[in-house]
C-alpha cells in the first residue's frame, strides 16, 4: 500500500470498521466518531495547539482508545482483510 493514500478512503478500512460495527465491538456510529479522530490529527498537525479544548482532547484519546480495544477484540476473534489481488498479480517487467 501507498504509504501517503489515506486509509480511511479505502474500501479495506470501510470494511473493517463495518466489520467493528457488526460484531458491536465499537458503537454504532463509531465511523463518524472516527472522523472526529482524523480531524482533531489534522488541527494538531497544522494548527496551534491551543486549538483543541482539553473535552475535545479528551474525546478524541476516548475514540483512540475505542478503536485500539476494538482492533484487539477483531484479531482476537480472527478477522482478516479481504485479500487484495492487485499485490497479489505477478509483476510481468521483474
């Protein structure tokens, strides 16, 4: 994978976090907590960091967390991306 592709865009991510949703390992609406995680990284990378309220800061480490617990339960009960055939294809040119 293309380390500067955005994850969240991709169809593998989307995947995942209906897979989270599904099995209730994160809340229902956990993709657009989500969004609040990739927002707050963006403030912090680009902005002041006096931008982000202490409540807002402590709501974004709670979605971290969240996820984090979530992406053990999943590996824990054996979850595995569909496989991505594009990597998979032999390269004709090596």
């Amino acid at each position: 994978m293309n380390p500067r592709i955005m994850f969240w865009r991709l169809p593998e991510f989307k995947e995942l976090l209906t897979y989270l949703e599904q099995r209730n390992f994160v809340s229902k609406d956990f993709a657009n907590r989500f969004a609040l995680l990739r927002d707050a990284r963006n403030r912090s990378a680009h902005s002041a960091a006096t931008d982000i309220s202490k409540d807002d800061f402590q709501k974004v480490f709670d979605i971290a967390k969240e996820f984090l617990s979530a992406l053990q339960k999943a590996k824990t009960a054996g979850y595995s991306p569909s496989p991505d055939t594009s990597e998979d294809e032999p390269n004709n040119g090596s």
